[in-house]
C-alpha cells in the first residue's frame, strides 16, 4: 500500500511569516506576518486556499501587523498582533475571515501574543520582551493583568510563545536567535503552572536546521491534526528574498515530554479521521434519532424535540475513540453529546442552561457536574471532544477539560447527540478509532529523526518515561527515510554488560553485544526509501531504552592531519564528516586575548550557527549542538552545548600560550575522555548524548592554532 507523504516545506506561493493555525468547526484558517494579515483555509493542513486579508488596509497604516494570532469564544473570534512591534492591539470579528476591527487600542506588551484559554475558563497572555518569555492572566479578553517573568528566555534574541495543556501540564514552545540567523531556533519548556515553574525541555533545540537550503526554522504553533488525536508543529523557513514558506512537523508526548519529529523534509501526511460526517452526502441516514427529528443541510444538521430528543451515530461501534461534535443550540434548556455502550450504557455529558454548568449522567445517575465560566455565551458555537478507552473518559468542552467523574469504558462505543427543551444544530463531526496517547505511541518518526523509546505500541500506556525489556521481549517503531541508505541508530538508557540487544530494520537483522556497562549502545542499519519497520529486542539481559536517535550514515576511513587557526571568536570545522565513536589528537597552541578566553576542540558538532544576523561570533559562541573541550589559562574544560553551554567536567591545568598542547578526545557512547600532553584529565559520561557530528575548533576570546589534527574512526562490532 502506497502511503500519502508531504514535502517540506507545504506551502510556498506566498510569505507565510510567523504562521498561526486556528482550527474551527473542523476547519483550518492560517494567519500571517502580511500588511492585511491574509488568511487560507484548509480541510487537511497541506493544501490551503487563499481567504483574503482580514483587515482594512487603514487600520495600521504603514505599519505591519506582527504574528497575529486569532482566539475563538462564545461567538467571537479576537485576533492579537503588534504592528511593526509598537505594543499589542486587540481586534474582534464575528468570522474567522474577517473583517477584524480594533476594539483594544494599544495595550503595550513587546511582540509574539499568545493566549492560553484554561481549563477552569481563566485566560492567559504570553509575549517576548527583552528578558525572555512574559505572561500575565486576562480578566476579559481585551483586559491585562499584572506581568510575570516566566523565566524561559533563550541565549540570545528570544521571541514567538505559544503554550498548550496536555494530561494537567503546561507546554511552551518558543523560538530563539535572530530571525535572518541559520540557527532560528525552536524550543521547549513546561510547567505545572500558567505563569511559574517553567523549565526548558531535556532535548532542546526542538527544531533546527542550518542546511544552506533549508535554514531560519522557527516562529510556530501547535494544532490538532485532521484524524483528532494527533498533534502538528507549524513554523517557517527562511528564503534568501526574506519571504518564508510554511511547515508542519508532527509532535508527540512521552512521560509528559515534548518531541517535535522533525525537522523533515519527507513525512507521512496528516490523516484523516476514521469517520467524518457529510451531511450534504447522505451521512444523516446513519443516525438513529429518539423523540425528535433530524433535518440536514449543506453543512449541518437540526436536531429538535419537544421533550428529549437523541441521535445515534451508528457507525459501528469501537473499544477506543476520540470524536468531536460541533454544536450551536437554540431555545434547548439542555444539550450535549453522549456515548452509548453496546451493553446499553448510556453517558449523558451537557449543559444545563439554567444552572450554567456542564453535567454528566452515567447510566441515569449524576456522576458529577462543573461550573461554566463566567460569560458563556450558551447561543454560540461550542466544540465538544471526547476521549474514551478501558483507561478512561475525558470530556473537553471547547479545548477545556472537564473535571467529571467518569467510569471508563467498559464496551465498544457510539457517539450521540441530546437535546431537550428545544433544537441545535450539529456542525462538524468527526470520529477516530483511537486516542492521542495511543497514535502518539504509533507515530511514524521521519528519518534523520529521535523518538522517546516509550513511545511504542508494545508498551503499556503506565510505560512512564524509558522502556524496560526484559530478555524475548521486544518493540516495534515505524520509521520513515526520506532518502534509502545506510544510518546510524543510537540508543540511549541503561546497559549492562551481557546485555545482547536485537535489532531489526530494513529486511536485515544484527545483534549487539554489550561489552561494559553503559548509557549507549549504537550500531548500523540500512533503510529504503519510505516506511521502514524497526524492531528492538532483549535477546539477552534487561537493557532500559529511553531515546532512540537515527543519524545519517557515518563516514568511513580516518581523517587528517589538518592544521588550522582562528581569532577573537569564531568556530570551523576542520573535518566536516559525521562520526560517532572517535579518536581525536590534535595539538593547540592558545593565547587568550581577554579575561576567560579559552580555545577549543569541537567534537560530534553540528547545526553551527553564529549570533545576530548570523555575523555575530561572540553573541553566537555556543549556537551548535555537540561537544567543546577547552583550554583555559588554568584549567581544561569539557561541555555540552545545545546552542547553550554547559559544564560536565573541569581540570586544573598549567596552559603555556607559548608551546603547543598535545589534546587526545576518545569518544565512545555517552563516554568522552580526554588527555592532555600525555596525561589523562577528564573521563565523564554524557546520559542523553549527542549520537553524531563533525569535528572542528573554536575561539573565544583568543588566538588558537591548531596543528596535526587526525580523527579516528572506531567501528562497531
């Protein structure tokens, strides 16, 4: 079977700057950078038409309205965007499309709005200053609260939040660097808070790219997928002429962790759900009405009863699912959605208009009920999510979770629609066959690509964040290579020696011995182009798997020597081939020129970037991912970066400027050992390493030459 796939990027016939995705009655509409803030539609995230500008071309003159983004509630849709940067307006329409007129006038807050609607109803904007990320709740939607410093900012320039709730916790991703720099950024942080306690995600970057034809990716949102129970990245790139084109990138969550998979160039396309309804194509024969009557139109359909009226979607019924139902009452003193059991239980979830509260009746008893927030506009288009599987059932009442009590299910199930006192219109309704912890653990991860190892139907959903097999035991991953071709595959977690771990992928299989005990144990495959099935087994001992990394194929041979020199700030690779286990002897000659200068080796580096514009060497001293070990005037220095810097092992050292240092890394796994002039100084290990990269030199604030630079390669057996 020919699977559907997507190019990144999507979209290019047009500047899809900053984009922002707002789904509405099972609709998309994005939104712009662009003098009118223009807007497309779309039924499937990849094919988007064009909707026209959204406001008037004199509402800021001469200025350009910066990342607007759009809100829905209650019948109204509120769009915040800052035009050229000169503070945050509010503007209001009555359609997704506009026209949107100001309704706040300038309410300040830098740049990049974003709002969080909670499941409790309170509001929260988030925006990008100086300092970092800021957010304040919001007493109405055009009212600001008191400012609070997040404490999530990025090293550099920091700009583009947006925050999502998944399982009670708080998710941010935001995006760093100058935005004309290779290393715009994404990253990410959560919290159990709005406003606090917000810590950077344990894999950051999220997404970056510095490939010359494929760089400046950043700026993004998160959106429901078409099939209701997967999640997509939306962000740019940048283009040489400034414009930028459109992207998605599916994410998942595992023990509660954001991964973006990503970014691809090549990846399965969004699919659909199970079950749409089309009312304009005959779809309303298969609901099973109750005490009322049932009347389609073009897009929806009327429900009407003088006491209590029910409809069944009987579609088969299913074990798991997640549906969305779209609703608009009129004169109905109750509405809502229900789930029917082949059993013949029924579960009642809906409104009392009267007592303003969402209320859940679960075989003809009260289960539990909770406030609606304050101005629920009861007349207005209201969005209905339900997740149901043996494990549980969640409510979401437009994107809000509703605190219910309710007993999973304990049979297959239909979705229903109720009504009593009066009639509502159905919009859209869809249906999927599973629930977004489920598709998250059957995501297809594109290759160059990471996965959590959790995150596999062979484990169970109380997996928690790494997969323990014990010995026969195994796990299956779909993968998907853009390109055939031989990869490496790392895997990170615990490793003890006797620990032989399977690995099939690509028709072939390899089994791997583990010699010592350990955090790595990487090896080869070769995939073809397209889905190819991976399978990791316990052939002997318990290995624990938490990240699974696929990285290009390694280059093959030894490397030097290579002389090379740099001043004041700078980085260079000096052998651009990716490796992994190396070694690596090079002698450097440093003289700082500034308090703290150092010189260094880089090792497993890539996606180097610099600073600013992408000129700036000092702003941009730590923007790669992979290892630096440095010379000090009195010590040597091994850290990580991760467009960051930090330290996993210092050692006092005598650094003469005036005679070359004999420097040998030996890299294997998560292990990094380095010598200096003979002597052995720093043996540490890395837990979640970087799997691959090139090796170069760096600067900071200095002169350094390096001479004789050989890299070894170290074959896995």
């Amino acid at each position: 079977m020919t699977v559907a796939v997507y190019e990144n990027p999507i979209a290019r016939d047009g500047d899809y700057a900053d984009p922002f995705v707002l789904r509405h009655d099972g609709r998309y509409y994005l939104y712009s950078t662009t003098p009118q803030v223009d807007c497309w539609s779309s039924d499937d995230l990849l094919h988007w038409a064009p909707e026209g500008p959204t406001i008037a071309p004199d509402v800021f003159p001469g200025l350009v309205p910066f990342a607007p983004e759009v809100v829905y509630a209650d019948g109204e849709f509120h769009m915040y965007t800052s035009p050229s940067g000169q503070g945050h307006h509010v503007l209001r329409s009555e359609s997704p499309t506009g026209p949107f007129v100001d309704v706040s006038g300038n309410v300040g807050h830098a740049i990049d709005g974003n709002v969080l609607i909670d499941d409790d109803g309170r509001r929260y904007f988030y925006w990008a200053g100086d300092e970092g990320i800021w957010g304040c709740e919001m007493p109405s939607p055009t009212e600001f609260g008191e400012p609070v410093l997040t404490g999530i900012h990025m090293n550099g320039w920091t700009e583009g939040p947006f925050v999502a709730k998944r399982d009670g916790r708080y998710h941010m991703t935001l995006t760093g660097n100058h935005y004309l720099s290779a290393g715009y950024r994404i990253d990410a942080a959560s919290s159990d808070h709005p406003l606090t306690g917000w810590s950077p995600g344990p894999l950051n970057p999220l997404v970056v790219s510095t490939d010359p034809e494929y760089t400046g990716l950043g700026h993004s949102c998160s959106i429901v997928g078409p099939d209701l129970v997967s999640t997509y990245l939306v962000f740019h790139n940048m283009n040489p002429d400034l414009t930028r084109h459109l992207n998605i990138d599916r994410q998942v969550w595992g023990g509660g962790r954001l991964l973006v998979l990503g970014p691809s160039r090549e990846a399965p396309a969004p699919a659909e759900p199970t079950h749409r309804c089309a009312w304009n194509d005959g779809d309303a024969a298969s609901w099973e009405v109750e005490g009322g009557m049932l009347a389609a139109g073009h897009r929806s359909a009327v429900l009407t009863g003088a006491l209590d009226a029910a409809a069944l979607w009987r579609i088969g019924a299913v074990p798991a699912l997640t549906a969305e139902v779209s609703l608009t009452v009129f004169d109905a003193a109750e509405h809502g959605v229900m789930l029917e059991t082949e059993d013949g239980r029924r579960i009642v979830v809906g409104i009392d208009r009267d007592a303003h509260r969402v209320h859940a009746i679960d075989g003809g008893e009260p289960v539990g009920n909770a406030p609606l927030p304050p101005g629920f506009a009861h007349a207005a288009l209201h969005t209905w999510r339900i997740v149901a599987d043996h494990d549980r059932i969640e409510v979401f009442l437009d994107g809000r979770r509703q605190p219910l009590e309710l007993a999973p299910l304990d049979a297959p199930a239909l979705v229903g629609v109720h009504a009593r006192g009066g009639g509502v219109r159905i919009g859209h309704v869809a249906l999927t066959d599973t629930t977004p912890d489920e598709s998250d653990r059957r995501a297809v991860v594109p290759v160059p690509g990471r996965l959590w190892a959790a995150l596999t139907p062979d484990a169970p959903s109380t997996q928690g964040e790494s997969l323990a097999l014990a010995a026969g035991e195994s796990a299956g991953y779909r993968l998907h290579a853009a390109r055939g071709g031989a990869f490496s595959l790392q895997l990170a977690g615990v490793f003890s020696a006797g620990d032989v771990i399977g690995v099939d992928a690509g028709g072939e299989s390899t089994r791997v011995p583990v010699r010592h005990d350990g955090h790595v144990v990487t090896t080869e495959i070769r995939l073809t182009h397209g889905e190819n099935p991976l399978r990791i087994s316990a052939v002997a001992g318990r290995p624990v798997i938490e990240l699974i990394t696929v990285s290009p194929g390694l280059g093959d041979g030894d490397a030097g020597p290579v002389d090379g020199a740099l001043s004041g700030y700078g980085k260079a690779l000096l052998d651009p081939t990716p490796r992994a286990d190396v070694d690596i002897e090079a002698a450097l000659v440093f003289t700082a020129t500034e308090s703290g200068g150092h010189g260094d080796l880089l090792v497993r580096a890539s996606a180097l970037s610099e600073g600013g514009e992408g000129a700036d060497t000092r702003l941009g001293v730590n923007f790669l991912l992979g290892y630096s070990v440095q010379l000090h005037v009195d010590r040597v220095v091994l850290a990580r970066h991760d467009y960051d810097e930090r330290i996993l092992a210092s050692a006092a050292a005598d650094i003469d400027s005036e005679v070359p240092h004999r420097v040998v890394v030996r890299l294997r796994g998560e292990r990094i050992a380095v010598e200096l002039d003979g002597v052995p100084i720093i043996d540490v290990a890395d837990v979640l390493p970087h799997a691959t990269g090139a090796t170069g030199i760096r600067a900071a604030g200095g002169n350094l030459r390096v001479e004789g630079l050989v890299v070894r390669g170290i074959a896995h057996t």
